[in-house]
C-alpha cells in the first residue's frame, strides 16, 4: 500500500497555504473584525459586572416573568442565580455568560437571514448542506488554530471557534420553520394580496418562531459546551476553573465549576424555551 501513501493528496499544506495567504493579505479584515467583536465583548461584559450581582439577578428573573409566564421558573432561575453566588463563581459566570450571549447575537444575526435565504431557495441549502456538516462534525479543538493564528489569545479566538461551531444550528432550525410553512397559510396569504415580503413578517415568521428560538436555545447549549474548549485558548469564564482542576485533578474544584456550568445551561434552557401552543 505505499503506493497509494505516495501520491497523498496535501491536503494540510494546502489549507496552512490558505490560511497563511489569508493571514498576509487579510490582516486588516481580521484586526478589524477581531476590534468589533473585542468591542462586542467588552460592552456586555460591562453591562454584567457593572451593577451589583442582585440587579443583574433581577433583570434575568424579570426576563424569565415576561417570556414564560411561570412562577415556577422564575423561582427555579432565582434559585440557580442564588446558588451561583453562594459557590462564588459569579465572576466567572458573568464572563461566560458575555461569551454565550456574544455568540447568540453573531449567530443569530448571521444565520436567521440565511435560514431565510435556504428556506427559499432550496439548490442554495443543498449547495449550502456540506458546508454546514463540515462545520458540525470537524473537531473543535482543530478550530482553534485558525484563531490562534488569525486572532491571537484571548476572548475573540474563543468567540470566532464558538460560532463557527455554533453557526449551523440557527441556519438549520430557521430553515426547518420557513420550509415547514403550510401551503394554505401562504396560499391564504397571497390570495389577499400579500407582497413577498408582508408575507414573510406575517406568515412565516410568526409560524416559525417556535423553530427560531429553538435555534436560539440551541445556540446557547451549544456555546456553553465551547466554554471549556474557548478557555484554552485564553478566554476567561467557567472553562478556566475547569482546565485548572484537570491540569492539578482537582475533583473538588472540577465537580464545583462543572455542576455552575450545568446551573447555567438549565437557567437559560427554562427562560428560553418557547412551546408551540
């Protein structure tokens, strides 16, 4: 089988030879763009640590009243934002959480409009599909690299590898929503004379919420997962307690930050979820 060996296809000198084109002729786009993302970061940041913790507290737990209505589940996000300071772990969290919630809104952003786009135009989803599969399935630690070395180290590396793992989802769940649209709603629709346009704000968005939140909620676990993998890279947040414990196997300090972590992800998973009803 050397034969076969022999005429390897280069596929890692091709992409270093990509990346390293990119990283020469690209040097503005990506200091740019890491300024925008670092600027990003830096506002919600400010807005997390800046007001006492029970402020911050009562604005998650006012969110959680006005979208879901329970006072189950604000008494379950109260206990959690509780439990989160009585382990000492707010800084962190606050950290993690401007990860997550820069990630959500670079997400979302980005791949609501292109779920639309897909949703629409069917060839562009299927040219689109493998796309998306590479970027779920490629390991995430490889995602790293190129944003060590077009971003350096820190919270923008870690946010760029976050949404790129993270990106397909809203696209996917979007998609799933505008696609699933019944045919009468918008034989409805049209029949009264709806534009393009008024027919997407008033029929299939409305009917795909469920679908985009979904993706949002998605975007969120997601994100969390990439906690630890971003703190590898320098970002600060949860990851870090966790990369210390298993550097010193630390059980203690691993099971603490790992089960914050866990807190974290039911919190938002309950103040998100959306139901069709």
């Amino acid at each position: 089988m050397d034969w076969l060996t022999e005429a390897k296809i280069p596929v890692g000198k091709t992409a270093k030879t990509v990346f390293d084109w990119l990283q020469s002729h690209g040097a503005v786009f990506f200091d740019g763009l890491a300024a925008v993302m670092e600027a990003l970061i830096d506002g919600i940041l400010w807005l997390m640590q800046t007001p006492h913790p029970l402020i911050v507290i009562g604005f998650f737990v006012g969110l959680t009243w006005f979208l879901q209505r329970s006072w189950k589940t604000v008494a379950l996000v109260t206990l959690g934002f509780l439990f989160i300071l009585n382990q000492d772990y707010w800084e962190e969290t606050t950290e993690s959480l401007t990860l997550v919630l820069s990630a959500c809104v670079v997400c979302m952003a980005v791949g609501t409009p292109i779920g639309i786009a897909t949703a629409h135009r069917p060839r562009l989803f299927q040219a689109m599909r493998p796309i998306l599969d590479l970027m779920q399935t490629l390991p995430t630690f490889v995602y790293l690299i190129p944003a060590i070395v077009f971003f350096g180290i820190g919270m923008v590396p870690g946010l760029i590898a976050t949404v790129i793992f993270v990106l397909p989802a809203p696209i996917r769940l979007t998609h799933l929503g505008i696609s699933s649209t019944p045919t009468p709603l918008l034989e409805a629709a049209r029949a009264f004379g709806a534009t393009p346009r008024q027919t997407l704000w008033k029929v299939e968005l409305p009917f795909a919420l469920p679908q985009i939140m979904a993706g949002l909620n998605q975007t969120i676990m997601l994100s969390l997962s990439m906690v630890v993998v971003a703190a590898l890279v320098g970002a600060d947040g949860l990851g870090v307690p966790v990369v210390r414990a298993l550097n010193q196997v630390n059980t203690a300090l691993g099971f603490e930050s790992g089960f914050i972590i866990v807190v974290v992800a039911i919190i938002l998973d309950r103040m998100l979820r959306m139901e069709r009803k």
